[in-house]
C-alpha cells in the first residue's frame, strides 16, 4: 500500500502541473511503545509548467492533424495535466482508429522550456506494429451461453486489433444488463503479431419477481406484480409479464423479445395487453385490448431502426349523454374502435450507457401511421433527443426533450389519439393538466402539437453503488 500511495502522489502531482516531481523516500519507523507506524514521505515538487504550444503531427498517408484536433483535451496556457494528456492521447488512437486506420501508435512528446516554465507538447502519429487477435476467450458465464457474449463483439478472431472496437464492446455488453462486471483483457500471445482476448464476466440474476404497492398523487392507491426474465435459458430472450392495479387504471402485459432472431443481427418480439383507464381529466373511461409485432435492427453502429404493427379493439365508455358536466367532444367519441397501426422508429444513440448515461447525446424519430384497415386514421410524428455532461466524475448534468405532431386523415384527431402533457410526462402538473380544454365543462381535449423538455442533474445520494439509486 506504501508503494501504492507514492504513485498516488506522483499521478496527483503531475495532473497540477509537476512535470520534476519526484517521491524521494517513503520511510516507516515503528513508535515507542511498538503499537504504531509513523510514515513519511519525503518528495522533491520541482516547478510547475504550463503548456506551450500544442501541436499534432503524423506521418500517417492521406491525414490530415488538423481533423484530430477536437480529440485533444489539452489547450496553450492550461497547467499541465498528465491525466488530459493520457485522455488525449486515447481519444486520438479512436478517432484515428475509426477512419480505417487499424495499426496507429500515439505518443505524445515534450519539449522543455525550464526558464519560462513552459512544456510545448506534440502529439506524435506513427503506424504502429500491426498485431492481430489469435483468440477469443471466456469465462465466468455459468447460465449464459457463449454465443449471447460473442455476438456483442465488434471484432473477431483474425481481425486487427484495436482498442476503440475492444472498448465498444465492453460497453455493449455491460448494456446488456446481465453481468455485474465485464472485464476485457489483451494479453500477448506466443507470436508477437498476435494478441489473446480474455473476457472475464460475473453474471447476476437476470430473473425477476416483483410485488408493489403504494399511493400516487396521480393513481391514487396501486398494486403490481411483476414476472420477468432477461436472459431466459441463458439465450437472451426477454420474457416479461406485468399486472398493475390502481384507482385510475388497471394493465394486463406480456412480452417476449429474442434479441438475435434466427442468429442474425435482427431482434423481434410480439406484446399482448389489456388495459382499462379512468380519464378523469377528460370525463371517459378508455378499455384497450390488442396484440403487437415488432423487429429491430442495426442501421450502423450506433444507428438502429424498429418497425412494428400494432393492433386493438379500443372503447370509450362512461360517458352520459345528458351530462351538462361532460365536453360535446367526448360524447361524440363514445363507442368503440379499431385501430391498426403501423409504427417506425430510428434512433441514434452515443450514450456511455443507456441505464444510467453519464456522457454523451441520442436522437429519435418516430412515425405513425393509423389507417391499414382498422376505423381509426392518422399520421404521427415525434422527435427526441438528450444530452448528457459531467460536471464531476458523480454530477451528470442532463437536457431531454421532444416535439410531436399528430394530423388526422380524412377525420379530426380524436381525443384518444391526441398529446397529452402532465403527471408522468411533465414533473409539477396534473396528469392532462397542460393543453386544450373545453371551456365550458374543464374537460381536457388533448392537442395536436406538443413539446417538452426537461433540464436536470443526477447525484449520489450516499446510498452503496449497488443499490444504483441516484438523486
């Protein structure tokens, strides 16, 4: 631990600028009375530097320096940070790495000015040896096939190694949500242009049963029960089942979805439900029953692209007509109908995370159309999106937001199929409590246009990791 502590030092130091830091000593001598240890360090701080000019050159054909220049971290006239340099220097091999170059080697290369106490700093650019993956190995998966893990990588045996694409898939398979821990190692082979991959997981359980109840302001009183699996056979198929009871509503769900369908990169599922809603806020209750295919698949890497179909018998229901206190609007709506619903969605995602981001940004589009058959017809359009920064390694600072318009075909936009805004979509208003209102009885009608958005911070609240419960 002693030893640990001087390169604790040494780092800390070198990240404020220290570049001549040194720990000269670190000596322990036992007390008096033999109970204890007193430890001290001696170290030699030496100047602090500041950066020069910073500069990146390459001898790599057809690059250009000055398209890497976002990658770098460090700026003239910042103190020099031994931490930003490494930062740089990673950000640089990937983005590099990504325009096709498979075998770079980045080193960043210090010229010293003492007497003015400048560093001027050069990121240097050079093919570096070209090694390859000879293997691929795994452990630690007790329930989960082998398959299900190689599927997620973004490089096979024989392919050139990189860092970037390695990187990627730890990421993709942490999201996966299976694994408590995903450790990814390059480790050197026999010949030395080939490179060995040890993947080491440590699976949790992926099965779920859940019992709830409480009071919303929204809901009133609730109840749930919930059956789930996520890696069902240890396969990756997601089995799911939901029961939710409360004094607005009442839902019946079940799900599966196999994310590689007949091993290919293509994911489909199939939904059933039956749900009953009390709009109150609207003076009508809504019974939905139905059944909806979908199938996903990868664009481009962080590009996906999800059709779906969609069908249910849907009625409104409680509505009196001789109620003064009940809008024309929804009299008119009372009834029954079917919908047939045609659905496409394309998302770009370059969130760290998809559960709990802590950097990066996504952007969605999603389409709608009612009228394949069916009593119902209409055209949605939505578009979302979110970014994400932290201020600090623990403070995420996040802004999500989207814009929706929906146009009926031949008919008004029913209250049914219209926007809402409130309770579960808006913190701070009621549910249906923003937007178009009859003016004569309150009633909330919905609208045709809407937008929402929403700034906010996450934060530890000082509870254990695992609890994975954030402020």
């Amino acid at each position: 631990r002693l030893t640990v502590d001087k390169e604790q030092l040494r780092k800390f130091y070198l990240s404020e600028g220290y570049a001549d830091f040194r720990v000269l000593s670190a000596v322990a001598e036992l007390s008096p009375d033999q109970e204890a240890f007193f430890i001290t360090f001696t170290v030699e701080e030496g100047e602090r530097y500041k950066l020069g000019t910073v500069d990146i050159k390459t001898t790599l054909k057809d690059l250009d320096p000055e398209t890497l220049r976002g990658s770098v971290e460090t700026d003239e006239g910042d103190w020099y940070n031994a931490d930003l340099v490494d930062e740089s220097v990673q950000a640089i091999s990937d983005q590099v790495g990504s325009l096709g170059y498979a075998f770079v080697d980045v080193r960043p290369r210090i010229d010293r000015d003492a007497e003015n106490k400048i560093l001027n700093l050069t990121y240097d650019i050079q093919e570096g040896p070209k090694v390859y993956v000879e293997r691929i190995d795994i452990s630690g998966n007790v329930r989960t096939q082998d398959k299900v893990i190689r599927r997620e990588f973004r490089i096979a045996e024989g392919d050139a190694f990189s860092t970037a694409k390695l990187r990627r898939t730890e990421q993709r398979l942490k999201n996966l949500g299976f694994f408590e821990s995903v450790d990814i190692q390059a480790v050197p082979s026999d010949s030395p242009d080939k490179t060995l991959i040890k993947v080491k997981v440590a699976e949790k359980s992926t099965g779920e049963l859940s019992f709830g109840a409480g009071f919303s302001t929204a809901d009133g009183p609730l109840g749930n029960v919930g059956l789930r699996e996520r890696n069902l056979l240890g396969k990756g198929y997601d089995l799911r089942a939901q029961f939710n009871i409360s004094g607005r509503r009442s839902t019946i769900d079940v799900s599966f979805t196999d994310p590689y369908f007949l091993d290919k990169e293509l994911s489909a599922g199939f939904d059933v439900f039956h749900r009953r809603f009390d709009r109150r806020e609207s003076s009508f209750k809504e019974q939905n029953t139905g059944m909806g295919l979908r199938m996903g698949y990868d664009l481009a890497e962080y590009t996906r692209h999800t059709l779906s179909y969609q069908a249910s018998y849907d009625k409104v229901t409680g509505v009196d007509d001789d109620d003064s206190d009940i809008s024309d609007v929804i009299k008119e709506e009372e009834g029954s109908d079917v919908r047939s619903i045609i659905g496409s969605d394309l998302t770009y995602d370059r969130r760290d995370n998809r559960m709990d981001p802590r950097e990066g940004y996504y952007v969605s589009i999603g389409t709608d159309f009612a009228g394949l058959g069916g009593t119902v017809t209409y055209l949605r359009n939505t578009l979302g999106g979110g970014y994400f920064y932290s201020i600090t390694k623990e403070v995420t600072l996040g802004a999500t937001g989207e814009v929706g318009y929906i146009r009926g075909i031949g008919d008004e936009v029913r209250v049914t199929d219209a926007f809402f805004l409130g309770g579960q979509n808006l913190r701070g208003f009621a549910t249906g409590g923003v937007g178009p209102r009859d003016s004569d009885t309150n009633d909330s009608l919905g609208g045709k246009f809407r937008f929402e958005g929403t700034v906010q911070a996450a934060f530890p609240l000082g509870l254990p990791e695992e609890y994975q419960i954030r402020g």
